[in-house]
C-alpha cells in the first residue's frame, strides 16, 4: 500500500467515522428533543390550566353565586385529575343553581372517570356503585334537558362500563340522533363494538370520530388499537399504522397513557427491547399503578434476563389486581412449579385483566 493510497484510505476512514457520529447524534436529539417536546407541552398545559383555576377562583371571590364559574373549575381539577375537587365544585354549581343539566353531566363523569382504570374498561364489579352513581346523574341530565347529547353520551359510555354494550349503542345513538357531530358518542359506540368483538364497526365509528376531531387522543389510540390487533397487528404490515396513531394519540394529548402502553407492547413483541422500556416506563410517569405497563415492562426485564426487576414489578402489579391472571402468567416463567399466592400472600389469581383486550394474544414465554 503506498502512501498515498494509505493517505486516501485513513480520509475515507475518517470521514466515515465522522458521518457514523453525526448520524448517532441525529437520531439521538431527535429522540431527546421528541421526549423533551411532549414533557414541555405536558408542563405548559399544566401551568395554564393552574392559571385558569386562580382565574376561575378570583372571580368567585367577586361573585359567590355564579355557578358557571364553579362549573369551569369543576373540569380544571378534573382535567388535572383532582377528583375530590372536581366533585366539590361541579356539586357547588348544581346547589346554586338545580337545573343545570351540565353539572350534573360534570358530576356523573367524576363519578365514572375518577377511578383511574386503564382503558378501555370491561366490567369492574369493584367500581360499579360509582358506576350506578353515574347512571343516576346522567339521568337527571336528560330529565332537565332532554335534548342534551353530551348526556346521552355520557348515559351509553357508563352502560359499558356497568357490562351492557348493547344499552351503550343504544343510548350512543340517541346521543348521535341529538347531534351528528359529537365525536366523543362515535368514540365510545366504536368502544361498546370493540366489547362485542365487532372490529369493522368499531373502527367505522372510530373514524367517523376522527373526522368530525382529528385531536381526539382517545380516537387516535381506538384506530391504532383496531390495527395492532389486526393478526399481522404486532408484527406486519399493520404494525406501522398502529404506531403511527399511537404517536398522533401523543401527541394530542401527551398525557394519554394507554398509548404510551400500546407502544410499549407493541415493541415488546417485537423484542425492540429499549423502546418497549422507554414507552412502558412513560407510563407509568404517568400512573404508577398501571397493571398492564408494569405486567409489560416486567416481561421486558424478564427477555433482558433481569429477574429480579421483573419479579419487583410483577409484585407490585400481581398487589393492584391478585385476581387477574397475567402477572401470575409472567411469575409462573420465573418460578415455574411454586406456589406464587403463598410466596406473595395473596390471593388466588383466577380471572383475566378485564382489559387483557388491550394487549397482544401471544405473549412470548
């Protein structure tokens, strides 16, 4: 090798090092900048919403008796998920004034929404009295205002939680009848389908919700949904499409934890290792007590052959639900032959998570 060959030859090594480099950073700040974009708007929105809520509190001050300034505090504080709050003021605004249908819509959403379960949610006979309390102020709604549709709504979306899809479409409809444009009644009827196993119609509704609000994070993560359980969902060509809406989901609402969720399982199938980590403990920023991200985040540490982080978090999951089997599942590849309920002191776990929907049938064992 001459000289000047060698002389060449180290250029093109060096730049090639150098190109290698700057692509590391590219991909790197973007994932950062990405992070930091969605952390950003999630503090911005905070902080302008504890703006609204002194506004909202100043002018109470000056006048005691309006309770439509109650009835906006009522949702900041629901919308920061301070639920105690949110029932206090929404209760404020229909003391002061009793036929205020939407207090009681506030209410009734307090009531369902305040439990803080994963979505979407299969019957939970440990919530269904908040459930029935909804139903009741959902009712009242109508009754003041019987063209309200955001009750109707509100009246089909409590009806699937209480385990009855086929009163949710009913009511869905009506609300649907009442206004043609409300995309949260076309969210919830493309859930209730969903319940009954009928994909094509949920995803129909999804869209027809997409259309009237593209922001709609709620819609965005319901068509990923629909497309990650497609059979190629996790692995083939629908598996981008799902990604893809997730992320809109995200963006729209970067506090929209199921998404992060669904991302998480979706790369965990898919043995991305890092990205499931990165998206499941997301998360669980965002709800600590997430049975489905930590029982997700757990198998993760267990494929990376960290045993004893995925034992703690398959503890912490198997302590919010001992009745669901997915973390005993997980615990039985760990300690295949023992007695997990005796280890843990707990109980016998015997039924499914009832949003076991939410993640992929075949799980990697």
């Amino acid at each position: 090798m001459t000289p000047k060959f060698r002389k060449k030859y180290f250029k093109i090594l060096l730049l090639s090092i150098m190109l290698l480099f700057l692509l590391i950073v590219f991909f790197l700040s973007k994932f950062y900048l990405n992070k930091a974009t969605h952390s950003f708007k999630r503090y911005s929105e905070q902080k302008y919403d504890e703006f609204k809520i002194e506004y909202y509190e100043t002018l109470i001050e000056k006048d005691a008796n309006n309770y439509k300034n109650y009835y906006n505090l009522g949702w900041l504080n629901y919308k920061s998920k301070n639920y105690d709050r949110a029932m206090y003021y929404f209760n404020k605004s229909i003391q002061l004034n009793k036929n205020f249908s939407d207090g009681y819509i506030g209410l009734a959403w307090t009531y369902t929404k305040g439990n803080g379960l994963e979505w979407p949610i299969i019957r939970n006979k440990d919530y269904d009295k908040s459930y029935y309390q909804s139903f009741i102020f959902f009712n009242r709604a109508i009754e003041i205002n019987p063209n309200n549709d955001k009750a109707y709504a509100g009246l089909g979306y409590t009806l699937l939680l209480l385990g009855s899809p086929d009163g949710a479409i009913e009511y869905l409809f009506k609300a649907i009848g009442k206004n043609s444009k409300n995309d949260n009644a076309y969210d919830f009827l493309g859930w209730a389908y969903y319940v009954k196993n009928d994909r094509e119609s949920a995803m129909k509704n999804f869209l027809k919700a997409y259309e009237i609000n593209p922001k709609n994070s709620d819609v965005l993560y319901g068509i990923g949904r629909i497309y990650s359980l497609k059979e190629e969902g996790y692995t083939g060509k629908s598996r981008q499409y799902a990604i893809d809406y997730f992320k809109k989901s995200i963006s729209a609402d970067p506090s929209f934890v199921e998404s992060y969720n669904g991302l998480g399982w979706i790369f965990y199938v898919n043995g991305e290792y890092s990205e499931a980590i990165k998206y499941f403990e997301e998360a669980l920023i965002l709800k600590h007590d997430h049975y489905l991200a930590l029982v997700g985040l757990a198998r993760t540490y267990l494929e990376l052959k960290d045993r004893d982080k995925a034992v703690e978090l398959l503890t912490r999951a198997k302590k919010l639900h001992p009745n669901y089997r997915e973390a005993n599942e997980a615990f039985a590849i760990i300690y295949p032959n023992a007695d997990i309920d005796k280890i843990l002191n707990g109980t016998s776990a015997q039924r499914a998570c009832p949003f076991s929907a939410s993640i992929p049938y075949k799980l990697k064992n």
